[in-house]
C-alpha cells in the first residue's frame, strides 16, 4: 500500500472517533440526562484521546514524508490533503495526549456548569471552569507557538492564516461604520417588541420545516431538534443536524436560528462525499461557513422580496400572524434596536457584538483582562456599545456557549462570515442572471448552485482568503458589508 493511501485509511479512521464525538456532543447538548454528564465528559475525554494518538503516530509522520518527496501536482487531490495534513500533524502532535483528555474533559464539565450558571443569573457558578478553560487555552497557544499574539494560535484553529493584526484593521474599519448607521437607524425604531403574538411551537415548526426544504436542506439527510443555544453539526456525510430554540411570542428567534443553521447544513451537504474524513471533504474554515449561514439568514431570509413569497404561507402556518400586513412584517424583521443577545441580534448591531467579543477574548488570552473580572468589564463595555444597561449575567457575559466549549479565537469567525456574505452576494448578482427575480420567487436553486460551485466543492482546497479570492475576485473586504447595510437601511 502506497504512504497516499495509509493515510487516506488512518484519517478516515480518525473522522469515524471525531465524528462519534461528534454524536455525543449532539446528544449531550439535546437530551443526555443531567445525572449522566460526568461519564459523557470520560467518554469524550477517551474518543479524544484515542483520536488524538491515531492522527499523530511516528508513522503518519513518515508516510506524509514519503508522499512530500513524491511530490504530487497542485492541482491534484493529493496535494492540498498532504498539505493540510502537514499543517494539523504539526499542530496536533505538539500537544501530549494528557493535554487533549484533560481539556476535553474540563470542556465536558465546563458546559454542565455553564448551563446552570446561565439559568442561575450566577457568573461565579461558571467561574472556575472558565478559569481552567483559559489556562488550558494559554497553554494550547504556547505549545502551538505564534509570532506575535497567543491568540493568534487559537485564532489559526478556526481561520486558518488568521492574526489579531489582520483582523483589527478590518474591524475597525466595520466598527466606525456601525457606530454612525445604528445611531441614525435605531433612534427611529420602535421600543417594543415587534411582531409580538401567540405562536405555538408546532406551527413555528412547520414554518420553519417549509422554509429550511426551499433552501435546499435535505431531511433524509438531516434532522431539527431542540437546545439551550442553536447550532448546526455533522455527523457523518449524509447526517447533518440543526437545532434551534423557541419562543412562542417571537416566531422570529426560531424561524432565523433556523435558516442561519440550514446556511451551514448547505455547506457540509454541498461537500464532496467522497472526500468525507479529508480536507477535501472539510469546510474551509469557520469565516467561510458562517458566510453561508449569514447570507442565507440575511442577505435572503431578512429582504423584502422573501416576505412578499412566503407571507401567504406564514400566516397559514402562524395563526397569530395575520394580524401584521406583509409590509409590517418586513418592518419588524428589519427593525434595528440595540439589545442584549446576540443570536437575537438584527443584522445591523450583530457585529458589535462580536468586537466586543473580540477584544475581550484577547485580553483574556494576553492577561489584560482575568476572568474574575468578567462581568464588570463585559457590562461596561456593552453599556459603551449599545446604551444598554445589562441586568443580569444570564442575557451578559454568560449569554452564550463558546467558551464552556473551550473555542476560543472562534467569536471573530461570525464578523468575518458576515464580510464574506455580503462579497458573495455582491459578485453572486453579477454572475447570476436574474438573480433578485429567482430570489424573489423562492427559488433557491440558482443561488445554491452558484455556492456549491463556488465554495462547498472545493472543501480545504483552498485557504480561505484564497477561495474568497477565486470566487470574488478579491480577499476578504469590509466595504461590501457596510455597502450592503447602508443600502438596505437607507443610509447610504
């Protein structure tokens, strides 16, 4: 057997524990009982492990030097999973297996904690695991090694070619931009809660099965279940999962969490089956997928063109809804109002939430910033931002599930998906005849190929500036996002 194909057979073997990893983290986040969480943490700290010594054997580390002799053209298949290869075998094998069982482990019981931290409204329940979290992180980092952050390190993992001097430009660039469009588009919203009604979970649901089967989302190959925070997972090549969360006075929070996750289930259905277990079979990166599932929550499911198709079913499914006239709808989900949450945050103030992130997580990780002090700085930051008084640790610093997972560096991720998005969208209505019409018909089809062709095939061929590159025809920019916020809350 050639080096190629050993290690084609040891990665593949490497994605089946990953990918049953996987499995009980979908459960333990849906319906693991409470009781069974600290065997949940063993089972995963094992997989981990087990994991961890099949990808960074002596002996990967030969075949991947015979492969680099043999020297395989770049446009093969070849070289761009020798060349990942590489970059993870180098990573990986830099951190002892002792290391990979324990921070698997604190993660397992961090998330325990964080849940009952947030209900609680107590960030000090959540404290010491967080504490450990970060330690473990800093440590991450030195082992890794960097050049001018240890945040860069972590960032690497998510946004490969990534640092904190790439992206401040950027989003400093963004956040001067939101500043000035928030002030003059907030003032002129309304305070209460828009579109408030009566809408049971069983309609919302088949609202939203209705609207995830137009985008293109395959449920023989998928399935929708319930969490404290929304996500998308896979599972396997044909097992992409997506949950959500509801609230039966807003349709709004499930219908979009809804259509944000179908974006990222698009993207793992669109990769090269084949492939599964590869780069090839992998996502470019988390900039890169959150692009996809911004653009389909945004840049189609927050426009005027999909209310005025799919109005007619909503208040079929959603009783309650008939109440609001289709131009009243729009308004509401366009509303921009400065808020506490993020994931429920309208698309105008979302990135704000993410610099705030952003920089903290750096002072975090460059000990600026020590966990104890966590909650004063987040709530004065956030007052800083948005005007807003935080009243609580629940809808503050504890609001979302990162950091009981250990991803740190992940947060800048959705900030640069949403640049991503709207490059996309930008070059998408200059390649895509007629695009605005099919769009507004709710055929999705167009658009989808047009992503498949340009994103999903080409899985980690390609670093993400690079695919953003190819399909754009520049890296990645802040100028369209602000364009297209501008443009569509009439501040341009």
């Amino acid at each position: 057997m050639d080096p190629y194909q050993k290690l084609l057979e040891r990665f593949k073997e490497v994605q089946l524990l990953k990918s049953t990893s996987a499995t009980l983290e979908w459960d333990e986040q849906t319906y693991l009982p409470k009781k069974a969480v600290h065997y949940r943490a063993e089972q995963l700290s094992y997989m981990a492990s087990k994991a961890h010594l099949l990808a960074t054997g002596p002996e990967v580390g030969e075949w991947l030097s015979a492969c680099e002799q043999i020297g395989y053209p770049e446009d093969s298949d070849q070289a761009p999973n020798i060349y990942h290869w590489r970059h993870d075998y180098e990573l990986a094998t830099k951190l002892p297996v002792t290391f990979v069982e324990e921070f698997e482990r604190t993660a397992a019981l961090a998330r325990e904690a964080w849940k009952e931290a947030r209900q609680a409204a107590y960030f000090a329940g959540f404290q010491p695991h967080l504490e450990k979290l970060v330690d473990l992180s800093k440590q991450k980092a030195d082992l890794f090694g960097y050049k001018a952050s240890p945040y860069d390190a972590l960032l690497d993992q998510f946004e490969p070619g990534a640092t904190v001097s790439y992206i401040r430009p950027l989003f400093t660039e963004l956040k001067s931009a939101l500043v000035d469009l928030v002030h003059a588009v907030s003032s002129k919203s309304s305070d209460t809660e828009p579109l408030a009604g009566n809408y049971p979970v069983a309609e919302q649901q088949t609202f939203n099965n209705l609207i995830s089967i137009a985008l293109g989302y395959d449920f023989e190959g998928g399935r929708i279940d319930t969490t404290t925070h929304p996500f998308a997972t896979s599972l396997g090549p044909n097992d992409q999962r997506i949950t959500t969360r509801y609230d039966e006075k807003a349709f709004q929070m499930s219908l979009y969490g809804i259509m944000h996750e179908t974006g990222h289930a698009l993207y793992e259905q669109g990769l090269p089956k084949e492939a599964f277990g590869t780069p090839l079979g992998s996502a470019a990166s988390l900039g890169i997928h959150e692009s996809q599932s911004r653009l389909w929550e945004n840049h189609v499911g927050r426009s005027a063109s999909f209310w005025d198709r799919w109005y007619p079913d909503a208040i079929r499914c959603l009783a309650d809804l008939k109440r609001f006239d289709p131009a009243t709808v729009i308004r509401g989900v366009q509303q921009v109002r400065p808020s506490l949450i993020r994931v429920e945050a309208d698309e105008v103030t979302y990135d704000l939430h993410i610099l705030l992130r952003f920089e903290v997580e750096v002072g975090l990780i460059e000990d600026s910033i020590a966990v104890r002090d966590l909650p004063a700085i987040w709530n004065e930051r956030f007052a800083e931002l948005f005007g807003i008084k935080v009243p609580n640790d629940r809808v503050g610093v504890l609001q979302d599930i990162h950091w009981s997972l250990g991803a740190l560096g992940y947060f800048p991720t959705y900030t640069l998906g949403n640049l991503n998005a709207a490059q996309l969208m930008h070059r998408a209505s200059t390649d895509i005849a007629g695009l605005n019409g099919s769009l507004g018909r709710g055929e999705y089809r167009p658009l989808l190929d047009w992503l498949r062709a340009k994103i999903h095939r080409h899985g980690r061929r390609y670093l993400p500036n690079d695919l953003m590159t190819r399909a754009t025809g520049e890296p990645t920019k802040a100028k369209y996002r602000i364009e297209y916020l501008r443009e569509k809350y009439g501040r341009g």
